[in-house]
C-alpha cells in the first residue's frame, strides 16, 4: 500500500489530476479486487511495464479500453470513473474530441478542470 501511495497512485493523480479524497485516490484503481491481485486497467499497466517506466506505462495505457466499456483508459481517468471497471463508465462521443490526438484531448480535458 505504501509503494501504491508513494510511487503508483502519487503519479496516476498528478498525470490525470484525480482530486485528493476521490475514489479514484485509492489502490482499487488498478487492484479492484482482492489483495494483491489487479483488475483489467491493472494487468495492462503491468503488461506496458510499469515497474519500468510509469510514465511509459501510463502513455502506452492512455488509449486502451482495458474494460471495453467503450471509454478509453485516460477519459474514465480524467472523467473519475474506474478504467478497470466495465460497469462503471464515461459517456463519450467520438465526436466531443474531434480529430485531435488523445494527448491534446487529456491535456485540454485537464485544463477545463482547474
């Protein structure tokens, strides 16, 4: 638990701006089950090499579905809903982003936010 507050979830909240106190602040982002097992967003963070480079992991995660509820990884992330969770999801348009790339659209997802 400490290595997730210290090192994972520490870079997970500052990467997608996920507010102190939200359920996202919390190691079921990516564990979601029992300990220490990982939830779908979880395996595929560990598959990118998390344990590596975390900010790879995260980039190479960005435009997955990890749960295939239609809400790539970083739009439930920045929305506050679980990327490992199929039953928890963010209504998205392809259309609200236009033809921008995923990291323009994160970036001005967050800056909407502040």
């Amino acid at each position: 638990v400490v290595l997730a507050e210290g090192g994972y979830l520490a870079a997970m909240k500052s990467r997608y701006g996920i507010p102190n106190g939200s359920k996202l602040d919390s190691c079921d982002t990516c564990h979601g089950g029992p300990w220490p097992g990982r939830n779908v967003y979880g395996q595929d963070l560990d598959a990118a090499g998390s344990g590596d480079d975390l900010q790879n992991a995260f980039a190479l995660t960005d435009t997955l579905d990890s749960d295939t509820d239609g809400a790539k990884n970083w739009v439930e992330l920045v929305n506050g809903t679980w990327p490992g969770d199929s039953d928890d999801t963010t209504p998205v348009s392809k259309s609200t982003w236009g033809s921008i790339s995923d990291d323009a659209a994160r970036t001005c997802a967050l800056a909407r936010r502040s």
